[in-house]
C-alpha cells in the first residue's frame, strides 16, 4: 500500500492523507474525459482508496505493518 501512494512505511498521517487527495485528484474516474479514460481510472482508483483505507486507520496501519 506504501508503493501504491508513493510513500516509506514512516509516513505520518497527514502525509498519507495528503498524498491520497493528490492521487485522488488525479485519477479520480469523475475527471475522465473519455469513457476509456474512466474505465482504465477506474481500478487505479480503487487501488488508491484501499491503501488509503488501510494506512489512513491507525488500527488497520498497525495490522498491515
């Protein structure tokens, strides 16, 4: 999940909120202007919001760890 926002496994919480919105922003599938740019967005996206899921929760952060 690291690899997938671009951060070390030391990374703060708001460095990982931060890099999610950045990702988010880019690949979010709203902001395709195709529909083959949305469906190749689309599991980018999902990868994105699960790291963020997982390291964006202390809990689940320490699990995964």
């Amino acid at each position: 999940y690291y690899k997938i926002l671009s951060l070390p496994p030391s990374a703060t919480s708001s460095e990982i909120r931060s890099a999610y919105k950045k990702l988010a922003l880019k690949y979010h599938p709203d902001r395709a202007r195709t529909p083959s740019e949305k469906e190749a967005a689309t599991p980018r996206f999902q990868k994105i919001a699960e790291a963020y899921e997982v390291l964006g929760d202390d809990g689940r952060r320490r699990s995964y760890d």
